[in-house]
C-alpha cells in the first residue's frame, strides 16, 4: 500500500482499520511511504507484522530519479498488488508496478487537492492520468470518486464504492471513558466540550473554526475547545487563538490514538471543511452518539443519523455558534447500533476487499 506519510489523517486510519481485519496468515501487508511520522500509524502497522519503506517525494522536477527509485524497488521487492492511496503521482508508480507484473488499485479518499494554484494544477494533471493507468479504481464517497476518475466514473466495471469504515465496537458510548478523559483534559462536567479532530492543513479550515468558537464563547461563557491532531498550520491558528482571546478556552492535545474516547468526551464536533473526500471522524462522532455541526460541502453520504447539522460556508460564525449552542442532548448510545448495521462496518467491508484482493492474488 502506498501512502504519502503515516501520520494519522484519513486514509492512514482506514490503512490501519483494514490492516487489522485483514486476515494476516493469508496477506503479507507492506507500506511504502514518503516520510514517516511520529505518533502515526508506523508503530502500530510494524506492530502487526508490516514493513514500511521510504521512497522519494515526487516534485515533477526530480521526475528520473522518481522512477528510478521505483524501478529499483520492484526489482528487489516482488508484490502481487500495489494499491495507492496516494494518488496524486499513482500514475507515475502504478505503471511501473505494472511492468513487474502487479495488479493495481487506485483509491481516491479526497475530494480536493492541496496547496497554491500551481501545486493544485500539478497534481490534477498526474492525478487525472491514474484512471488509464490502474486497473481497478476505488474511492470512500461520490465526490472523491469524481475528483479523480471524472463525473462518468461508475461505468467502469473495474470502480468499486468503498466505504471509510470503522471497528464500530470501539466507538460505543462510554459515560465513563467520556469523564475520565473531560478529567484528565480539566474539563468540568458543567461545561459545553466543543471539538475537532484533524489534521492542521487548509482545507479542515481551522481558521474559521477558531472564529466559530470565538462566537460560541460570546453566547456560553462555559465553553470550552478541543483541536485533535497535528500539522503545518497549527503555529498560525494557535496565533488566530491569541489574536481571538480564546486561547486560554481551547486545548490542542496533538495527535491521539484513542480518538474514540476523545468524541465520547466531546459535546458537539464542528467540522467546517472546504472539502473532503470521506470524512471518517464523522461517522465514529455519529457511532458514539456525538452531534456534528459540519459544512453543507460535505458529501451528503455521511448523513446516517439525524446527529448532522449542515451549515454553509458562506454563513457567519454566529449562526454556526447559535446552532451549537442550541443542540439538545441525546441518549448516545442508541446510535452505535445504527452505523453498526450499515456498510460503515468494518466487518462488512472487509468482506468485499478480502474477496477482491484474493481474486487478485490467484
């Protein structure tokens, strides 16, 4: 499987969910990756039996020894799949793997593409060319599927919905575990838990996630934030924190493993991404009960339960604050059931990619 980094973001965790229901006596699972980061998903996949190997960042100027590392790594490490996750240079790597004899899968899990207007065009140029390239196209939802197989992508018999799907055990409401996490955090029992979990990049929004809080504090003086994760743009919203004079009411924990503990201890999760391919910490936010208020960009095959508020991007934070401050509680775990039915099992999902990949193998 290739993958951009192992940091814990989207795809990464879906990796690391199929990995641990894959059935490891019949699947040799290996990562190839361009950075390994800490507190990622590295000492966990290694953990399972994995091997992970670093191979070069593709910047289009560095296009031979991109290839050429490539090369070198099918000739000295014989796979029967390569299945891409990172799809924005899978055109490149994919049609090497083929020359060695591998069976290709590209998995779109994103929507957009990151960065300026020029790195954006770069990407859409190569990431576009992996549809003639693989011969098996998957994605997490709709607009993902259509960001990089294009609007007719469901006439190829090769494309296959996958849904972003979780252990949904692990995300069944806990009063207890909610507690000892809003202790250990100081967070009072009186007091509204709003958060997020993503990566700091541009299109989670952060930026504005700091000016909705800002208005939620203007309303509920008892308020307080939680940013889960880690990335670039963390310095500059900590500095949007300050300049708010929220700073002190938001808490910004890093990366954390046991993200399913962290939505039980949450009251509302507020997500007002630019886009996303398949945001999976909104259905573990709806298994453990957990109301979302999120942009109406999102793709419309999130909405499980009736936990979902949409707003658009355009309104203005206070309206995004006045619908998070008006939410009623609910009974939390009547919901686990119902992502539990749905294909957002794990267990089910795992049965489709299981039978393809041993189609694959022969």
């Amino acid at each position: 499987m290739v993958l951009g980094n192992t940091s814990m973001e989207g795809a990464q965790a879906f990796v690391l969910n199929l990995i641990k229901n894959l059935d490891l006596n019949r699947f040799q699972v290996d990562l190839a990756v361009n950075t390994e980061k800490p507190n990622g998903i590295g000492e966990a996949v290694r953990s399972l039996g994995c091997h992970i190997y670093i191979l070069p960042y593709f910047k289009v100027y560095n296009y031979p020894s991109y290839v050429k590392a490539w090369h070198h790594f099918f000739r000295t490490h014989p796979y029967d799949i390569v299945h891409a996750h990172s799809t924005n240079s899978a055109s490149v790597y994919l049609r090497i793997a083929k020359k060695y004899g591998c069976a290709t899968i590209a998995h779109s899990h994103s929507a957009g593409y990151r960065g300026n207007v020029i790195q954006r065009w770069v990407k859409k140029y190569y990431a576009h060319k992996v549809k003639g390239v693989a011969d098996y196209w998957f994605a997490c939802s709709d607009k993902a599927a259509e960001r990089l197989y294009g609007k007719e992508y469901w006439k190829n018999n090769n494309y296959y919905d996958i849904p972003n799907a979780i252990n949904v055990e692990n995300y069944l409401f806990s009063k207890e575990k909610a507690q000892t996490i809003r202790k250990e955090l100081g967070v009072k029992d009186d007091e509204l838990l709003c958060g997020h979990i993503g990566s700091f990049s541009e299109p989670k929004n952060h930026h504005f996630l700091m000016e909705i809080f800002h208005e939620v504090k203007k309303m509920n003086t008892k308020a307080r934030f939680i940013c889960c994760g880690t990335g670039a743009l963390m310095p500059s919203v900590k500095k949007k924190a300050e300049q708010l004079g929220i700073i002190d009411r938001v808490l910004f924990p890093g990366v954390v493993m046991n993200a399913n503990e962290y939505l039980m201890a949450m009251d509302v999760l507020v997500f007002p991404s630019i886009f996303e391919g398949f945001p999976m910490s909104v259905i573990e936010a709806q298994a453990s009960g957990l109301s979302i208020v999120m942009s109406d960009v999102i793709t419309k095959e999130v909405d499980m339960t009736d936990l979902i508020h949409r707003h658009s991007l355009n309104d203005n934070p206070s309206e995004w604050a006045r619908t998070i401050n008006g939410l009623k509680s609910v009974e939390r775990e009547i919901y686990n059931k119902i992502i539990a039915e749905s294909k957002y099992n794990m267990r089910s999902s795992i049965k489709l990619i299981s039978s393809l990949y041993r189609g694959l193998v022969g």
